[in-house]
C-alpha cells in the first residue's frame, strides 16, 4: 500500500503551468471527477456541457481550459 502524497495548488500550478485563481495554499490529494469531487481534490473541465457541474462541485480546485 503505497502513501497517498498532497500538494498545495500554487505547486500544482507551478509545476505543471497555467494560471492561479483562488488560494494556492489549499491542499489536494486526490484527483475526481466534477460531479462526485469534494473539499481536497481537483477536478477538470473540457466542455461547456459540464458548466452546471462546475458551478455544482465541492471540488477545491478545478482546472479548466484558457478563455
């Protein structure tokens, strides 16, 4: 059983690009998806389709594609 690491988004977004909106000191272990997501994971969105999940979620942080 391996241990499950955490990252703060500011070194999420650091390490992997793109912008920070929001506070960069919150914590993320897990990664699910938009419907089911809650406070410590992040999620993603790809489709104007899921905008109602996105203003649903209890994800922490969401990543979404550039305006």
């Amino acid at each position: 059983m391996s241990a499950q690491q955490s990252f703060r988004l500011d070194e999420i977004v650091s390490r992997l690009g793109g912008a920070l909106d929001g506070d960069g000191s919150v914590v993320i272990s897990q990664v699910a998806p938009l419907a089911s997501a809650n406070a410590g994971q992040i999620s993603f969105i790809t489709s104007p389709k899921y905008k109602q999940q996105l203003r649903e979620t209890s994800a922490s942080a969401v990543i979404v594609p550039p305006e």
